[in-house]
C-alpha cells in the first residue's frame, strides 16, 4: 500500500527560527511535492521535485526552500520563519510512468504554528 | 494561470441521494485530472485519475467524467452515505507537465450526507 509519512502531525516554533519538515514515502516515486492549505486559500503548490536533486518552485515559493537528497525524502525548509508561515503543510509523491503521471498521493499533514 | 472552480461549494443531502459535484477550469489543455477526498485534519485521499484522452473513471460507487474541450468534470456518487461527508477537491494536471505532474487544485466541495 502507498505510504507518504510527514514527520509530524503537529508542530509549534517561534519567529525566525529555521524550520525543517521531513516527508518520506517508500514506493520509489519519482516525483515529490510540497503544498500548503489556507482556509479560502485551498491548496497551494511550494516547490516540488521531478528527481533527485532537482526541484522546481512552486506558486508560492517565496520564504521557504527544499532539499532532495534521496528519492524516498523531501525536506521543506521555513529559513526564518514568520506567523504567515503558520499553515496546515501537506507533502504528496507520484510515480512517473512511461510519461504518463499516476495519482499523487499525500501524507496527513503537518499542522505549524509560529509564534 | 489554470483557474479551478467547484460548484457548488457545499452540498447537505440524505442518505441513499445520488448527487454531481462539478468542477471546471479554464485552460483545457490538461495533461489529466484527479478527484480527491479530504477528511477534517488530514490528507487528501486519491479518488479518481482521467488521463486527457478519456472520457470518464469509475470506482464503486463513484464515477467522474471529463469534458476536456469544455473545461468541465463531474464526480457522481451514487446512493450516499454517511461516510462519504468530506471535502472533494478537482484536480486538472498542467499541460506540459508530462514529467512532474503538477496539478492545480479547486477549493472543493464540502459534502455532508444526514442518516
């Protein structure tokens, strides 16, 4: 069964702090995403990861950036965070078939608040 | 920019109904176009995936249709049920984006089914 595990469902830190969340899925998906969703906001795309080491921004990628070490992690990084910062973060992955795209799968989320 | 959009934004049936939820979007070159389901609190859950060049999927009880010329998609469920109230967000994939998959998401659907 697909797998994507978001290091914590909860998470509270401070202004200016440097904030890391981890996402890890084990189906050796190719592609890796992160988003954040926003009450009348809906979800939207930070930065996301075709390949090791690569990474593309998103919509919103202004405050953040991300690290890809190894397939299975996909590290999203608040370099100082901010109270806008605070969110609901939510990591998904998908397999790149043969060109086509399979679903996109999503861990539970990682609720941060900043203070 | 892909603009999605989900009527209606909130939808309270009885139980055993059929209903439609509808989605559109602006930009009809779609590479494909994903249904999910979000429960409070949590991650989204994959539903559905149409690829551009078909027409429609099918799951249980659910099936989702897609209109790419017209820049439309239905999901229909058949004979609700309580456990089908959750969020139900659109998903079309961008054009172009053959190798990473990026989707564009809806603010979705809040359905509630009454025992």
């Amino acid at each position: 069964d697909v797998k994507v595990t978001q290091s914590s469902r909860y998470l509270v830190k401070r202004t200016g702090e440097k904030v890391f969340l981890e996402c890890v899925q084990d189906m050796d998906h190719e592609n890796m995403f992160w988003y954040r969703q926003d009450p009348g906001l809906g979800l939207r795309l930070i930065y996301f990861s075709y390949d090791v080491k690569m990474k593309e921004k998103g919509d919103i990628p202004e405050g953040y950036s991300v690290s890809r070490e190894k397939k299975e992690r996909f590290s999203l990084i608040l370099e100082s965070a901010s109270t806008n910062q605070t969110s609901m973060y939510l990591c998904a992955s998908s397999l790149r078939y043969g060109g086509s795209n399979q679903p996109q799968h999503f861990g539970d989320g990682t609720r941060l608040s900043i203070l | 920019k892909q603009e999605v959009t989900q009527i209606p934004a909130a939808l309270s049936v009885p139980e055993g109904e059929n209903l439609v939820l509808n989605c559109s979007f602006t930009d009809s070159a779609i590479y494909n176009l994903q249904w999910f389901r979000q429960d409070p609190g949590k991650g989204l859950t994959s539903l559905l995936l149409i690829q551009s060049s078909q027409r429609e999927q099918t799951s249980g009880r659910l099936n989702a249709s897609l209109d790419k010329s017209s820049g439309r998609s239905t999901l229909y469920i058949a004979a609700s049920q309580p456990g089908d109230s959750a969020t139900y967000l659109c998903a079309p994939g961008e054009d172009g984006s053959g190798n990473t998959g990026k989707l564009i998401f809806g603010q979705g659907t809040t359905l509630q089914v009454k025992p």
